[in-house]
C-alpha cells in the first residue's frame, strides 16, 4: 500500500540511500559479494523512495511493482530508470533471500548502477545527503 509522505522526508531517504551504498562498497572490498548486492540494492530502492517522494509526496510500499508503477508515474513522461529499479528489486530478492551465491562481477555491476542511479536522482531532485 503506498504511503503518504512529507517531502521533507525524501533527504532522509537519500541520506539512507547512501549509507547503503558504503555499505556495499565496504562490503565489496572485503569480498561479501552477496552483502554487497543486497546493500547496493537496497540503496537504489531507497533512492527510489526519494525520487518518488520529491515527485509525488509519497513511496512505495514493498509490492516491488508498485515501485516501477510509481518510478514511471514520478517520471512524468520524462526519462526514467524504472529498469535499474526493477533489476535492483530481482537482484535484491535474489541473493538475500535464495541459495544463489554472488559473483565478484554481479557485485561490482550494482555497485556500479547504484552508484549512478543516486547520482541521477541527486542531479534530478537536488537532494544532497
């Protein structure tokens, strides 16, 4: 169920959003690759939350289609990243919460992607941590 939230809250989102992120960078150096997706994915579905709040004043609950809907909806037509929301959702789900073991390259590709998408919803919202 989507939540109604301040906008004033969505810096605290993005504040989260980055502390996730060097996480999963501490997390890289030190080869927990699964911890490293888990936390990198975690940060771009936090970023998510702030993109969403800055835009539409509220966020996603944990349907992870609810997410992408919203992205798109915050995204008014505008380019989005709904595809990088909904890979960090599949990664996420996958490596936190099944068998699956993640490789030192998996890791590094959302490291990389989380790295971009909080640098994209920082340049888009204005929102620094």
């Amino acid at each position: 169920m989507v939540k109604e939230v301040k906008i004033e809250e969505a810096k605290r989102y993005m504040e989260k959003a980055e502390s996730f992120y060097m996480a999963a960078s501490d997390d890289f150096d030190k080869n927990r690759f699964d911890a490293c997706v888990f936390n990198a994915s975690q940060s771009i579905i936090l970023g998510n939350d702030c993109y969403c709040i800055f835009f539409l004043g509220r966020r996603p609950s944990k349907d992870h289609r609810e997410a992408i809907e919203m992205h798109k909806e915050a995204s008014a037509g505008k380019p989005s990243k709904k595809d990088v929301v909904a890979d960090a959702l599949e990664k996420r789900g996958i490596f936190g919460y099944t068998e699956k073991m993640a490789s030192q390259q998996e890791a590094k590709l959302i490291l990389i992607k989380a790295r971009r998408f909080l640098d994209w919803v920082r340049f888009i919202t204005g929102i620094s941590p």
